[in-house]
C-alpha cells in the first residue's frame, strides 16, 4: 500500500470516528455533555477522545484545487495543467510549492521535470492564489508509472500515530514524510508504439480441407528499420475443458519481410490449410518479436480464433399443421456479413441462398418466390481502419447485411413438411405465417 493510500484510509476512519463522536452530542440533553470538540482550520481540540489532537496535529488545511493529477506523456512530451490554493488560515503565507517524492513509491517524479510559477508568492489570508504547473518529460526517461507530490507548506502528518491502533497500523511502516497541504502527481510514461496494424484480429468459420490466406497490412511508426520475426503462440492460460484444438500451430505458415524500414507499410500474409479431419475450435495469437526484444507493450499481437463448421448436407425439417385453407407465407433469413472481407485473400465468401422444399399431406407443394431482399448496414472504413489501412478504390464496409427469401402458397386443411437447406451460411431464422402476411 502506497502512503497515499493509507493517508486516504486514516482520513476516512477519522471521518468515521468524528461522526460517531458527534452523533450521541446532538441527541443530548445539556447536562449529558461531559466534554468540546472544536474543528478550526484543520486543527482539532478534544477532551472527549484523548489522542485525537496527536492524529491531527496542529496545522492549518489549506484549499487545494485539484487534489490529484494525472497525465500520460511520451518520453519528449510535456503538459501544463492550473492548481488553486487557498490561505484559509488567519496569517499571510510565503508559498514555495516543491516537489516532493512520494514514499515507498518504485518511480518517482524526479524534480527537474517539473517547472512551477510562480516559484514564491505571498498569500493573504482568504486569497486564493493560482500556480502553473509544467510537466516536462526527457527523451530517455524510461517507461513506467511516476509519482509525487507537491507541497504548498511545510506541514507534515506525524510519522507515528499512537491513537487509534487502526492507523498506525498502516502508517507506522514508512520512514519519509507525508505532507499536508500538498497534491498528488501521477505521470504515466507509456511505451512509444513500433508497429500499427491494419487489424488486431482475424476470427473466422472455416471448413475442413479448404485452404484459408489472410493478408494484414503493418506500418512501421517507429521511426527507424525494425526487424519482425511472427511467430505462433499460446495463450498461457488454465484450460480445464481438456478439449484438444482443431488443429495445431505448425499448420500455418506465416510470410512476412524480415526488415520494416521506417514509415514503411508492409503485408504480412497467414495460410491456414484447414485439415480434412479438424473439428472444434482453435485460439492463438502472432507475436512479431519487433527488434529480436521481448515485448514491451510497444508492439501489438494479432489474435486467431477458428471454428471449425462444415456445411451441413442434410435439410432441416419442420412439421406443421393448419386447419384453415387460408394462404401460407414462409420467409426465411439469414446474416451474411463477413467480419474478414478486408483482410481474407481466399477463399471469397459464396452468396447464401436456401434449398426449399414444401410438402402438404404426402403431396409436393410448388413454392412461389415473391420477394428477395439483401440489406446492410454501412459505415466509412475509417470508422474500422487507421486511416493508412483505407483503400483508394473504396470508402465504404459493411457492418451487418441480411439475406431474406419470401415464399407464399395457397393454403389447405392438412400437415405439412418443411425443408430447407442453408447454403454458404451457418445459421438461418425461419417463420410461418397462416393468413394474411403483414
């Protein structure tokens, strides 16, 4: 637990224990009273709780505003964000705000790259007085998570509390000071980004014994030649399913060039030869192996996930009864959006259609199509793709499109058989309507 934390914790607890300090007070009469508590800019006086005053101390808590920042910068990059504080105790103040290390904490703000103005101004009583607070980054500042704080007095927490044991329990164990007045500086310094890819992802329905190429392509933001080595990995997780993959990794080969020069935007193609006898379901994913390094957050892996589903040869059958001769509609439907249209080379998703078949009463029935309708959803690819991934011949992909056959026939007194066999799709939504179609 950082001290910040536990400063958070104790200030909660003392919350809580005032409240219940007060709380029997108001409901008693006057001559139940045995005893003051006065709060006066931050300065706590008690003869009901001993030991109260020693938690506290005697200082004044200044208005601090905000009491927390954080920032994410790039190594070279810098931030100026405002902070306000308020004198509301009853005497002018010399501030000097200072960065302070934060205790205990792995990284910590180192003080040259913050800039405070003003450095020293004198604040009156009620005056709120605001500081620019400047967040510079260096070029060779290496990756992680920085904090610190920067104190507007020199008022600090003591640095072991007596009273109550619930606080000193989590307070006793650090050995720097925790100041006051003071806000919180978090400085996240993320990983520069080497590689961008055109997709994080390739998910696909494939068949046994057909052959699978997906081409992705990669952009090399780095600023100089990075050298790529895409290999198949496991996901190091705990399977207690037991079920074995569809296939295994040494099936797909991956080609890619060796070297990506700076600015470069390259293709990367995945073969996957889809064995006549796979079943079930296959997870994955590429790591690029950037520079020979182990990955730093600074290069992102294309996930694979595979089903395996072959395309079933024998027609779902429906049965149903009507006891009317009134006219019969079937309308059958199914999704045909292709979520790898951008980035699968072959083979090219086949139209869906349906195979019917309608008997009544053991006698073949002519089904008649009245309607066919293809609909779709469609976005800019921009919406999709980094805007270097998006192709000059075409603007546009689709996020969802449906597929629907409407059939009607003359209706009779009867049972009926319904058959229908999907094609080049793996689910399908069917109704039946008895009378007028709405």
């Amino acid at each position: 637990m950082s001290k910040s934390t536990a400063l958070k914790v104790a200030s909660q607890f003392l919350s809580l224990l005032l409240c219940l300090i007060l709380l029997p007070a108001a409901f008693a009469q006057p001559e139940d009273l045995n005893g003051t508590v006065t709060y006066e800019n931050g300065t706590y006086e008690s003869d009901i709780v001993p030991g109260l005053e020693e938690i506290y101390g005697n200082y004044t808590v200044h208005d601090i505003k905000p009491t927390y920042y954080s920032v994410y910068l790039m190594p070279g990059e810098n931030k100026t964000f405002n902070v306000s504080f308020r004198n509301e105790g009853n005497e002018t103040l010399d501030i000097a705000p200072k960065v302070i290390a934060t205790p205990d904490y792995y990284y910590e703000v180192n003080e040259s790259w913050v800039t405070i103005f003003p450095e020293n101004v004198t604040v009156s009583p009620g005056v709120k007085q605001n500081f620019a607070i400047d967040v510079n980054i260096p070029e060779d500042t290496e990756i992680g998570e920085y904090e610190a704080q920067i104190a507007f007095t020199n008022d600090t927490y003591p640095e072991e509390y007596d009273d109550p044991i619930y606080i000193q329990e989590y307070t006793e164990e650090y050995s720097d000071s925790l100041y006051v007045n003071a806000m919180y500086l978090w400085v996240s310094v993320p990983v520069r980004p080497k590689l961008e890819l055109q997709t994080s992802y390739i998910s696909d329905t494939v068949e046994p014994g057909k052959e699978y190429v997906y081409s992705i392509q990669i952009k090399n933001v780095a600023g100089k030649d990075v050298t790529i080595d895409p290999k198949i990995m496991n996901y190091e997780i705990y399977d207690y399913s037991f079920e074995e993959p569809a296939f295994s990794n040494d099936i797909i080969e991956i080609s890619a060039p060796s070297i990506i020069k700076a600015d470069e935007i390259a293709n990367m193609t995945v073969r996957v030869p889809v064995p006549e006898n796979a079943s079930g379901s296959y997870g994955a994913f590429i790591e690029m192996n950037a520079d020979g390094n182990e990955n730093d957050g600074s290069v992102p892996q294309i996930g694979l996930s595979f089903t395996v589903d072959k395309q079933p040869t024998v027609p779902y059958v429906k049965i149903f009864n009507t006891t009317t001769d009134d006219p019969i509609t079937i309308e059958v439907s199914a999704e045909t959006y292709d979520q790898n249209a951008l980035v699968r080379i072959s083979p090219q998703k086949e139209e869906t259609y349906f195979e019917m078949n309608l008997i009544c009463n053991s006698n073949p029935v002519n089904l008649t199509l009245v309607k066919a309708t293809e609909s779709g959803t469609i976005y800019s690819q921009g919406y999709a793709l980094p805007i270097w991934a998006i192709k000059e011949d075409s603007n546009y992909q689709s996020d969802s499109s449906k597929y629907i056959e409407r059939y009607r026939v003359p209706g009779t007194v009867g049972t009926w058989e319904l058959t229908i066999l999907p094609k080049n799709t793996n689910s399908f939504d069917y109704s039946i309507t008895v009378g007028e179609f709405e």
